[in-house]
C-alpha cells in the first residue's frame, strides 16, 4: 500500500512539473511578439541616409531601393503623413516642421518603429534621420539596431537653397525662411552625428553636387561590396 501511494505522489509531481514546464514554454514563446522588431527571424538591416535640405536624399534612395533591394522609409513623409491623419500629434509637428524645427525624438522614433515593424522587408534606407544626437540616442533606446553604415550627401549651402526653392512640391516648409532655418539646424545639430558615425568608421560621405546619374554612380562602390 505504502508503496502505491508512493508511486501516486511521484506521477503527480511528474503532472505538475510538465504543467510548469508547458506554462513556461507558452509564456517564453509569446514574449519575441512583445519584442516587436526584435521577434522577426533575423533583424532587420538598417542604414541611415543623412544631408541637408534639398541635397537629394530621397531621390538617390528611391534609386538606391530600386537598384539594390531596400524599402526606403524617409522620416520627413512619415511626419507628414501623421499630419495628414486624425493623430494628436498631427498639429505639433505641423508647428514644429512649419518653423523648421525638429520634431521631438520619442514621436518621430516611434513613427519610424512602426514603420519597421510593420513592414515585411528587412532593408532599410532610413531617409533624413537621425537629425540631432537626441535623435540618435533615442533610436539606440527604443530600436536597439546598431545601423550598417550612413550615407552623407554634401553640399554646399547656395546649392541646397536653389535646390529647394526649385523643386516645387508643394511642401510646407519649402520657402527661403523655413530653408534657411532648417540649414542653420542642421549644421547645429546634425553635424555633431554626423562626426560621429564618421569616428566610428560608418560614414561615407557623397559629393551631391552633380546630376543625378553622376551621384549614383558614386554609391555603386558603397552597394557592390
């Protein structure tokens, strides 16, 4: 008798541990959902394309895209979407881009994480971002995905303004106010980025001065190693 009971108090414990180890196994396999970026397959290559008002960012990346396999994901359109929806903060960034300013870190990361997460590609050119050292801390924070490399396009300033007076997209902030506001900006604040992806041996710098067949053919190299 001792004995059966004996062998009853074992097969229980052998039940209650198969419960626990199912409970654990269900549980661990819900959390990679919760991790967002991190719960597809591999991680997504991310690379980051940087420049000034009106260099020609997203007319090289829709190339860059078509060429050689990316979804181009330009932060300025995924601000101005959020305009154009019923989002609260529609009318913020609207002020804020409006005055040439740079919308807060937190809302534009989050626009781009969405966008990732979102999407079924696992390359991305990531078009006018990071714009300040903020930006770029917030990114390491909330992405956690360390950027393959980024692309410079450098320009002079006389250049950049034509450029922008003369592309006609019907843009809010494309007047010589906003434009001059967003070129002092941007030597402030998106510089200092720029130095140091270049100190971390990330950066290639693009000579955007050109046509636009001519400053491809300079990314070739960059893309067929």
């Amino acid at each position: 008798m001792l004995r059966r009971v004996t062998w009853l108090f074992t097969k229980l414990n052998q039940v209650a541990y198969g419960l626990k180890f199912l409970e654990a196994f269900s549980t661990e396999v819900l959390k990679p959902a919760e991790a967002g970026i991190l719960s597809r397959a591999r991680t997504p290559t991310i690379n980051f394309v940087l420049g000034g008002p009106g260099v020609g960012k997203g007319t090289q990346c829709t190339r860059i895209a078509e060429t050689y396999g990316f979804t181009h994901l330009s932060v300025g359109d995924l601000l101005r979407n959020e305009i154009s929806s019923t989002s609260e903060y529609g009318d913020m960034i609207l002020e804020t881009i409006t005055k040439g300013k740079i919308v807060s870190s937190e809302v534009t990361v989050n626009l781009l994480k969405k966008a990732i997460e979102t999407s079924e590609a696992d390359r991305f050119l990531v078009d006018g971002f990071p714009r300040t050292e903020e930006n770029r801390v917030a990114y390491e924070q909330i992405i956690e995905i360390e950027p393959e490399f980024v692309l410079f396009f450098d320009c002079d300033e006389e250049e950049l303004v034509k450029r922008v007076l003369h592309r006609n997209q019907g843009r809010v902030d494309d007047n010589i106010d906003t434009t001059m506001e967003r070129l002092k900006v941007f030597e402030a604040k998106t510089l200092p980025v720029i130095r140091y992806y270049t100190e971390k041996g990330k950066l290639y710098k693009i000579n955007a001065i050109g046509t636009e067949d001519e400053i491809f053919e300079r990314l070739r190299p960059i893309f067929s190693t």
